[in-house]
C-alpha cells in the first residue's frame, strides 16, 4: 500500500484533527499519522496521492507532498 507524506501548516490539536478528521473519511485510507511539532502527515491509502493532497487542502491548510 502505497504511503504519502505532507508537510502541513498546522498550528494547535484543532487544525490537526480537522486534517485527521477529513482523511479519515476518505474512502481508501488505512493509517493516517499526524506529528503537530513536525507539520506531518503521513498517509497509507490505496487512492491516488492527488485524492488525498486534495482533502487535506479542503481542510484549509496549507500543505506540500514530500517526494
């Protein structure tokens, strides 16, 4: 299964289970890990890496894939 990971602008718990929140419900996703000190996200999900950049966007935040 595939994992991405983002840096994701993410500033107390709040913004940063929205994010989880919205993986979460994303159809696919199996494991989502947040790291609030780092701005991480890391995502196991067998849908596309665009699918997932475009939820966590939808929550607001400003996020960048990491390669």
């Amino acid at each position: 299964m595939p994992q991405y990971k983002y840096t994701v602008a993410m500033s107390c718990s709040g913004c940063s289970n929205a994010v989880n929140r919205a993986l979460n419900k994303l159809e696919g996703v199996e494991k989502v890990d947040i790291d609030l000190e780092k701005q991480l996200v890391i995502v196991d999900a067998s849908v596309p890496q665009e699918k997932v950049l475009e939820t966590i966007t939808k929550t607001g935040k400003a996020v960048t894939p990491i390669a």
